[in-house]
C-alpha cells in the first residue's frame, strides 16, 4: 500500500504536522478573550462571533487533515507520534476540542457537552501515554523542550475551565490541581536544561513562546473555578505570566534567528490567554492596576496573533506552510541534529 508509506510525493509536500493544531488552539483562544472582551467593554457581539466562527473552521480543516493523515499516512502519522518532541503536540488535539466546546457552549450545551467528554478522554489516555514514557527515562536533555508542557498542564488547565463552565466545578478543580503541580514539577526540569546544557538548536527555539502559557492558561482556569473578586493567587499568576512575557520579548531577537514558520505559533495560546485572565478579573471586580493592563495585554495580544496571521498566510501563499517531502525518510533519531531536522520540517 504505497498511500501508507508516511509522504505524499505527488505534490512535493509531506503531510501535515500535528503542530498545526496550534493554530487552531491559538485561534480559538484569541475568540475568546474576544468574547470575554464583549462582556466588559463596548464591543459588538458580530465581532467575537465572526471570530469564533472563523476558528471553528480552521480548527474543522485541521482536524480532517490530521484524520487524513492518519488514513492514508499512517506510517508518518506513527513516526510522529514516536517523535520525543513532536509527539508531545498531538496533546493539542484534545484541547482544541475542548477549547470548541467552549465556544459553542452558548449554541449547544449538549454538543459542548460531547465535545468536552471526547476531548478529556482523550487528553487522559494521550496524556497518559506520553507522560508514562517519559517516566521510564533515558530522555536526553537535548529533547527537553517547553513542548513537555503540553501533554499534561495544558490540557488539565484547559479541562478544568471547561468543565466549570459547564457547571462540573468540582471535577474543574482536580483539573486544575493536575495542571498546576505538573507546571510546578516541570518547569524545574525545563530551566534546569536551559541553564546547563547547549543552547537550544535555531528550529526549537519557537516552542519557547509555550513558556507564557501555563500561569495564564492557569489563570484562566482558577477564575473558571472560584468566585468573587479575584484573590492573592489570581494576581501571582498574572504576575508571573506578565514576567515570561516581558522575558520573552528579551528573548526575540534570539529566537527569531531562522525565517518564520508555523512553530511561533507556540506562543498563541499565552498571548491570547494572558489578556483572557486580565480582563476576567476586571470583570469579577479587580480595580487599580488592572484597569490598564487588560486593555494593554488586550491590543498587545491581537497584534501577535495578527502577525503570526499574516506570517502562516504569506507562507502559505508561497508554497512554504507544509513541510517538503523528504526524499528519503530516515528512522527517528535522538541525535540533536535529527531533531533539529525534523521539528524544523515539521513547523513548516
């Protein structure tokens, strides 16, 4: 079966990465601090809706391509998935899914309701897996990326705000306590590789922008589950995500040093979330400070997604958003120079 063989040669294009649902989580994520934006300020409801409905299909194409993938590229499909970084974004798929139920909520409670059980028995079994694997060691230090965030915190975060919006309060909080003490644990690990091993190869330096997510997806995430003016830990969280944003700008020039690729969209989901929680706690009460932050983290936030827009539309209108077929593919590999590779193709 030559469809099975994991590259499509017929239009000099390899299939499409799994880091794609990225983008999907990033759209989706933007609609709603869209739509948390409409809540507290003079803002049209047609604008979020246009927003949602415009990440909803994104999202659909991303997740038949991926299906497609899996199809009839199932060899590529399974070497992704054996990939040390690479797999770890296959953890987007559910929660882009679980994202989706949270924008259709105001539509369909029973269909956000269906796509929440999907995506956390999903995010469970993938999670399980990938975090299993990693538990049994011989990791090199070269293959510890930010990436590691994503088959455990984020989709705990992202679960525990579902669920609380859909009334689960209870099961949102033991979400929530698996996202933050797997942040805790693994963000030791992720600066431990950082401060005393090589710098991070050109085409991984993206995955950094994922530092920014965890205290603001969090952030969101204890909102969902609390009540009342925002307390104490709701302002440490949005302290510590103002603090890896401020040392992610630092870090620009360092990690821009290869041409854009669909990778920077690692840093969707905390430029759309940070501005999420900022204007969450305007909306639950939080005054002083707070009144100028969340419409500067607001604009801050959809200047970077708009770049990140236009950086995937004008690759993709010159042939390069997917990678290029490989001519010969080569077993997976945990040299650093293999994952260089790899990782660069596959954001590209």
């Amino acid at each position: 079966m030559n469809s099975n063989k994991g590259t499509d040669h017929s239009n000099g294009h390899a299939p499409m990465p799994v880091a794609f649902f990225g983008v999907a989580v990033g759209g989706l994520a933007l609609a709603g601090a869209w739509r948390a934006a409409a809540r507290v300020w003079s803002i049209p409801d047609a604008v979020p809706a246009l927003l949602t409905a415009a990440s909803l299909v994104v999202w659909l194409v991303v997740v038949a391509a991926y299906a497609r993938k899996w199809l009839v590229q199932r060899d590529a499909a399974i070497a992704e998935m054996q990939h040390p970084v690479q797999s770890s974004f296959a953890a987007l798929a559910p929660v882009s899914t679980m994202l989706v139920a949270q924008a259709v909520q105001a539509y369909s409670r029973e269909l956000a309701i269906a796509l929440f059980a999907i995506g956390v028995s999903s995010q469970l079994v993938l999670g399980a897996y990938l975090h299993g694997r990693f538990w049994q060691g011989g990791r090199k230090p070269e293959l510890t990326t930010p990436a590691i965030y994503l088959p455990t915190v984020a989709p705990s975060f992202v679960a525990a705000t579902a669920a609380a919006a859909l009334g689960f309060t209870q099961i949102g909080a033991l979400f929530f306590g698996a996202g933050v003490f797997s942040w805790i644990a693994i963000e030791s690990i992720v600066l431990h590789r950082a401060a005393v091993h090589e710098p991070l190869p050109e085409a991984l330096r993206p995955t950094l922008g994922i530092q920014l997510a965890p205290p603001v997806v969090g952030g969101v995430s204890y909102l969902a589950i609390t009540h009342g003016v925002p307390d104490l830990f709701a302002y440490m969280l949005l302290g510590y995500g103002i603090y890896q944003a401020l040392t992610l700008t630092r870090l620009v020039p360092w990690i821009r040093q290869s041409a854009f690729t669909p990778s920077y969209w690692a840093v969707s989901f905390g430029a759309a979330a940070l501005p999420t929680m900022a204007i969450r706690m305007l909306e639950r009460g939080a005054t002083g400070p707070m009144q100028w932050i969340a419409p500067v983290a607001f604009v801050l936030g959809n200047v970077v997604i708009g770049l990140l827009i236009a950086g995937t539309v004008r690759a993709m209108l010159q042939g390069k958003l997917l990678p290029a077929a490989p001519v010969n593919a080569a077993p997976v590999g945990n040299n650093v120079r293999s994952i260089e590779r790899r990782v660069a193709a596959g954001a590209r």
